[in-house]
C-alpha cells in the first residue's frame, strides 16, 4: 500500500471493503467483531494490534486498533462497531476522537521494543 495514501481515501477504501462484513445479529459477539475486523484488515494488508470492548453506560461498543505500513511509514487505524450492531466504523487514529485512539501508537511502539529485544 502506499505511504502516502491520504488518510480519507484509506478511510473510505476500508469501508467499501466492510460492506458485506458487516453482521446483521442485533448483538454483535467478540467473534463476529474479530471476523469483520480480520476480513477488513486483510482486504487492506493491514495489522491488529488490539481489541477491546467498551462500556459507556447501556451503550457498549466493541474497538480495534490496527496499522498499516511498516516502520515511519505506518498509519494507525481504529475500528468501531456498536455492541448492539450497525455498520463498521473506520478512521485514522490521527483523525479520531476515540479516547483509546491514543493507545493504538504507543502500544505499536511497545511492541516494537519487544521484537528488538527477544
């Protein structure tokens, strides 16, 4: 892929790729969040760092946290999808107003530091 991709047209590159990814259950199960997450990625060549789900109340949502790109050329990319479903929803990191956008960078980097010292 290449680094220079604006972040809109990944944004919107990974969303076309979502539409027939998305579940239609009401509740939206870790697996199935994994499944759409895993397809999503892969149609882009991109990597999971991590998933969580999040509770805000009785409105939960389940999120990822990928990247694309290698080394300085990496872009971060969070994923969200309501607990009780809907479509998919794709941004930067950078563009994100997601608290746990923050973490997708430094967790990046962590993992970095654990491949240069095992």
């Amino acid at each position: 892929m290449d680094a220079q991709l604006d972040e809109k047209a990944l944004e919107s590159t990974l969303a076309e790729s979502l539409d027939d990814l998305t579940p239609d259950t009401k509740t939206v199960s870790e697996d199935e969040f994994a499944e759409v997450v895993g397809g999503a990625l892969e149609a882009v060549g991109g990597t999971l760092l991590f998933k969580m789900r999040v509770e805000n109340g009785e409105n939960g949502e389940h999120v990822a946290a990928a990247c694309i790109g290698d080394a300085d050329n990496r872009q971060f990319l969070l994923l969200t999808l309501p607990t009780t479903g809907g479509a998919l929803k794709v941004e930067t990191a950078a563009r994100s107003t997601n608290p746990v956008a923050g973490i997708a960078a430094a967790y990046a980097g962590l993992m970095d530091a654990f491949k240069k010292a095992a």
